[in-house]
C-alpha cells in the first residue's frame, strides 16, 4: 500500500479542522440568529398581551353593555407609557343609530381633577403658589374675600386632597350650553363652606376644587380654560380637548342616558375645574401615558417627574364608602398598591348620562381608559378593568370589588325572595287550616306581630324615600341589581304587614280545639 507523504498528511488535518471550524461558527451564527433578543421577547410578550386583552374585550364589552343596558363605550390602552390602542362599542344616539367612535367627545366629568391637579402644579413649579400657603393669600381680590371665605388654614395641599373640610356640592347643578349660565364667583358664593376643620380627614368635595379654579384665575389673571389649554392640554397633544364649550362639541358630543335611560343632552357646569373638561377617549389615553415612569417629551414640557411624583404620593387615608375600592389619595389622584407591589393612579367620573375611568401603572407604563355614555356603567367598568389586569398578569385594583359586590347584591336579592316566599307560604297555609286568622288589633302575640308591622312599614318608607331621590349612590353601583332589590325589599314588607295582620288563633296544629286566654282574646 502506497503512504501518503507526511506534509499531504499534515494539509489534510488541517483542513478538517478548519472545516470544523467553519461549521461550528456557521452554526452558531444560525442558532443565534433563531434566537430573539431579550428586547424581542419582550416586545413579542407585549404584543401577545395585548392582542388577547383585545380579544377579550371585543367579545365581552358587548355582552356586558347588553347585560348592564349600556348604550355606548369607548376604551384606550396604554403600555409602556404609549398608547397603542383605541376602540368603541355601542351607539353615541341609541335612537339615531350613531355609532360609537374614538373621535367622540365625551365629558370627562371627575377626571377633570386630576387634569386641573397638573394645571396647579405648574403654577408650583413656576413658583407662583405654595401648596402650604394659606389660600386665602390668592383670593384677596375674589367675592369670596368679601364675604369671608376662606378660612386661614385652608391650603392647597387640603384642597388637591379632598382634606379641606368642604361639602360634596349640589348635584345636578347642569345648563345648557347656550343658557345664561351663573359665574364661577356666583357659584361658589352659594357653594363654598366648611362643613369640618381643614386637615382633619378625606371627604370628597367638588367644591373645593371649584376654589382651586378660582386660584388658578385670580393668580394668573386669565380665564381658568385658557390657561389649562395653553399650559397642560397643548403640551401634552390632548388637541380635542377642552373646559370651555365649544360649538364645534355639539355635534361630536354624544348623547348621554342616566340610570332609567332617559337621554341626556349635552350639559355644562357652572364651574369646569372638577368636571367640566370635554375630551375624548384617546386624549385621555396621552393624558394617562404622560404621567409614567419615564415621561415622555409631553410630560417634560408641563411637569418635572417630581410633581408627577408628588401627585401620585397617597396624602390623606380614606374612609367610607370610597375605602371599599381605594385606601388613599394623593393630589388629584387616588393612589393604590397592587398585591405585587405595583403602584396604582387612577380617578373616574360620574354625572348625568356619563361615566368615566382611568387606571394607570407608572411604574409598568401600563394604563387603561374607559368612558361611557351611560350612568349604569360602573360594574361594567369593573368588569373591564378586571379583564385588564388579568390579561396583563397584575393583581385586581380596588375598583374590581364593584363585580364580587354585585355578585353578593344578588346573593342578597335571592336570599330576601326566598325568605319572602317561604314566610308568605307559612301565612297562607295557616290560614286556610284556620291556624291564623285576619285579625289586625287582635292581641294575640301583639308585641312579635308590632315588631313585623313597624318593620314593613320600616322597608316601605325606605322604598319611597329611594323612589323620590333623584340620585342614588348605591344605583349607580348596582343599577340592575338594586332594581331588583328594591322588589325583594317590598316582597319582603308585603309579607311582614300580612304577618302582622293574621295572628295566630287557638286552634291547636293537632288534638281539640281549646280555649283563648284572656291575653289571647282581641
């Protein structure tokens, strides 16, 4: 057998190791190139999410509208402090068939706190006000000066807080448009007044921020919507935005429907800063992802991140009904952590025909808008709001409580039926075997049977004291279920006076008839 030569020998090993060489580096430049980088996963998780917080709610949105009787909604989501989507259900005029559009202009109603809350800070920044100076300072030249308001302890910190010590406001104080609508001074010579001392707790006051307004004029010298234009809603590119009606809303504003379905037409307040800012869903959804983690160019150009910050800081503990979906707020924002440690800004709005709601995540740049020209739309919103969270992985926020609260109003509304039915069973069936007998003043068992009539006519006075209101807190929570309610409730009293008025008779249930005592004698 022939040998090779030893250099022919030593080439060829060469070149299998180069070969080997080449194809490792070959395929480690493939398998590398398969493999997406770290910002890729992300990105692919991102658009995994929010394709199926999508899904879900073109699929669900409309169920609930159906179920909750909810004509309109329109829905923006935030992430990573971009908003990268918009869409909207139902009609904007349920009897012109207008549909729903993300153009719509929509009263924004209490979100406009957290709005005029940016707008006071950048009067802070710009040194103009202190939020621990007395407000009286910044109203000397006001009505309200002059007639002796306000007290020397209220700041603006008390009044961005809801610690100032002021009433709620008349509800329902709405004009049209085009009527002679009463001044910001007029309004607050009726409205503003302490009910408690400043500082000492939480209590929710559209009137205090109603001052707020009437700082921000007296300290710039101009009317409060230009200046929140020019200085928070411009920057921060909410274009079709607005506290000062315009003409051009008249035909981009929906028409809205309160808790029996009565339409509402478009509506104004006398004062703007605590509800009176006209938006749309997706202005709302810029106003939101201005105010994350990292701002964005619009956020810089109105506020530094540590009045963004001071905002999102919880002030003041809530107590009362609010603590149910919240424990605290800070300025112009209620402020809540998520189990997992995240923390949540957020503020809703309700007035006649509308509901709203943001929730925002600075910290994730994950946030949700919500608006509806609906009063009956708060389980609806939370139901929403739980989708989100839980397509996004994150605990439930406070506000979901409203869908296990409902839930438990309805355990409550079949439990009261139940017990109505059963009761009206027990009293007829004894009556037809002669065990009870109608006999209102008789004095058999009058103490048990007084105790059933001062009830039922307990419940029904309740009933029309309900029926006469016209607004209702636990309505607007629960709109289909308090109907509902308020059924079992008069069963329930139905019942108990019929209780009262069939006492037992001396029939034994077995054996001969014996003897009334004299107790038992009517």
């Amino acid at each position: 057998m022939a040998r090779w030569p030893q250099t022919m020998l030593a080439s060829a090993s060469r070149l299998r190791i180069y070969g080997l060489i080449a194809w490792a580096l070959v395929s480690v430049v493939v398998i590398a190139d398969s493999i997406p980088a770290a910002g890729s996963v992300s990105e692919l998780a991102d658009e995994q999410i929010l394709g199926r917080t999508i899904a879900d709610f073109d699929v669900r949105i409309p169920q609930l509208m159906a179920t909750y009787d909810v004509p309109g909604v329109g829905v923006a989501l935030v992430q990573h402090g971009t908003l990268v989507w918009s869409n909207a259900y139902g009609y904007a005029n349920v009897d012109a068939a207008d549909p729903m559009t993300v153009e719509a202009v929509v009263r924004a109603e209490s979100i406009s706190k957290s709005v005029t809350a940016w707008g006071v800070m950048r009067l802070v920044e710009r040194g103009l006000v202190d939020l621990d100076d007395p407000v009286a300072g910044y109203l000397r030249r006001s009505a309200l000066a002059n007639n002796g308001f306000p007290d020397d302890d209220l700041t603006l910190r008390q009044l961005l807080s809801h610690t100032a010590g002021m009433p709620l406001g008349t509800i329902g104080v709405e004009y049209s448009p085009h009527d002679n609508v009463p001044t910001l001074d007029e309004n607050l010579l009726q409205e503003a007044h302490l009910v408690r001392e400043p500082g000492t707790s939480f209590s929710y006051s559209n009137v205090g921020f109603d001052v707020l307004e009437l700082v921000i004029e007296e300290v710039t010298g101009e009317n409060f919507a230009r200046y929140m234009d020019r200085e928070v809603l411009q920057p921060l590119g909410m274009s079709d935005s607005s506290f000062a009606w315009s003409e051009d809303f008249a035909r981009a504003v929906p028409t809205g429907y309160d808790l029996r379905g009565r339409p509402v037409p478009p509506y104004v307040y006398p004062a703007k800063a605590s509800g009176g800012l006209f938006t749309t869903v997706e202005d709302l959804g810029r106003f939101v992802s201005a105010g994350m983690a990292a701002p964005s160019s619009s956020a810089s150009a109105v506020l530094e991140l540590g009045s963004i910050e001071q905002m999102y800081t919880p002030t003041v503990k809530i107590s009362g009904l609010f603590r149910f979906v919240t424990p605290a707020y800070g300025l112009g924002y209620f402020v809540e952590d998520l189990p997992s440690g995240e923390r949540v800004v957020w503020h809703g709005g309700q007035g006649s025909g509308w509901m709203t709601d943001f929730h925002g995540i600075p910290e994730t740049g994950d946030g949700i808008v919500i608006v509806s020209n609906s009063q009956r739309s708060w389980p609806l919103i939370a139901h929403v709001l739980l989708m989100w969270t839980e397509a996004s992985g994150l605990g439930p926020v406070g506000f979901s409580n409203i869908v296990a609260a409902t839930r438990a109003t309805w355990l409550l509304v079949g439990s009261v039926l139940l017990v109505s039915l059963w009761q009206l069973w027990r009293v007829g069936t004894k009556l037809r075997s002669g065990h009870r007998a109608v006999a209102p003043l008789a004095r058999r068992a009058r103490f048990a049977r007084f105790g059933e009539a001062f009830a039922g006519i307990g419940l029904i006075g309740i009933l029309v004291w309900g029926m006469s209101q016209d607004y209702l807190f636990v309505s607007s929570v629960f709109p289909t279920a308090t109907s509902w309610l308020g059924i079992a409730t008069a069963a329930l009293a139905v019942v108990l006076l019929l209780s009262a008025a069939t006492p037992p008779t001396c029939r034994r249930s077995h054996g001969p008839e014996r003897s009334c005592s004299r107790e038992e004698i009517p």
